[in-house]
C-alpha cells in the first residue's frame, strides 16, 4: 500500500540521467499508465536504491500507484521471503 506518493530526494552524482532512464522504461517499454499499480522490488545493494526510487519517482510523474519494496539479495535461484510474495 502506498501510503504518500511522495518523490524521494535522491543524491547521487548522477541522479538526472537515472531518474530519465526510469521515466524512459516506465513510458516507452512498460506504456505505464495513470492510475496503473506498479510493485518495484529492490535490494538495499550497491545503486540498486538510487534505481529503485528513481523508478518510483518516475512512477509518480507518470500518475501512477507505485509501491516500493526493499528485500534482502537473494541469488538467481532462490525465492523471494514470504511476506515479498504475500
């Protein structure tokens, strides 16, 4: 459940062309609409954060219903924690 669709405040050196490539996937490869739900599922690694919220932001410029969630990495073969699927 989103709770507020506020943008997060990302620093990072290159925050614009990550927040436009999110806007760009979000637009052109998912034709995400205003009003569509989308689940972003992130792990806490790396820029994988700055990614993750930058696609939120996107979400919420695109008038959508973004909810973003965090999860322990996990490898190629194992499944996500239960309360993720739940």
């Amino acid at each position: 459940m989103t709770i507020a669709n506020v943008p997060f405040k990302i620093r990072h050196d290159r925050r614009d062309e990550v927040q436009a490539a999110a806007h760009t996937a979000l637009k052109v490869a998912l034709n995400l609409q205003p009003g569509e739900r989308i689940l972003i599922m992130a792990n806490p690694d790396g820029d994988l954060p700055v990614i993750a919220q930058s696609v939120y932001n996107a979400a919420i410029e695109l008038n959508a219903s973004p909810t973003l969630l965090f999860q322990p990495a996990r490898s190629r073969v194992d499944f996500a924690e239960q309360a993720t699927l739940a």
